[in-house]
C-alpha cells in the first residue's frame, strides 16, 4: 500500500509542478479529463525520450519542446523533412 501511494504522489507532484495541474481553471465538462489524459502522454514521451542525453528536469524538457520544434519533432518521434 505503501508503495502504491509513493508513485501516485510521485505523479500528482510531476503533473503540478511541470503542468500547473492544480492552477488549471479548465472545470467544464469532459475538459479536465481530457486534459489529464494528454498531459499524461506529454508526460510519458518526455520521459522516454533517450535522445537527450542532459540531466534537464520534465518541466525545462517540456519547456524546450515548446521553444524549439526540431525538439517537439524529437520527442515525439517525427522526422523533420
């Protein structure tokens, strides 16, 4: 049990520092939902991206794929043309 509490911490603690989870004003109807949902993938494409060999926190990652689209193309597996 205790265990299982670890990483649910773990993962609420990632989402609201890298995200601002608990900031979101998103409440309208499938919407929060939804959102969790992609922030999870975004989550999970981060952490599994090996091609960035810095030890850089999820949160300046994420940051970077967003400033920069040779890197979003990067992390989700895309080629650029």
């Amino acid at each position: 049990m205790r265990s299982h509490c670890g990483v649910e911490n773990r993962l609420h603690w990632v989402l609201d520092v890298s995200f601002g989870e608990d900031a979101s004003p998103v409440c309208k109807d499938n919407a929060p939902q939804n959102l969790s949902r992609l922030q999870n993938i975004v989550l999970n494409l981060i952490r599994l991206d090996a091609t960035d060999k810095t030890k850089t926190s999820v949160r300046l990652k994420r940051k970077r794929a967003a400033w920069d689209g040779d890197t979003r193309l990067r992390i989700l597996g895309l080629r650029p043309l």
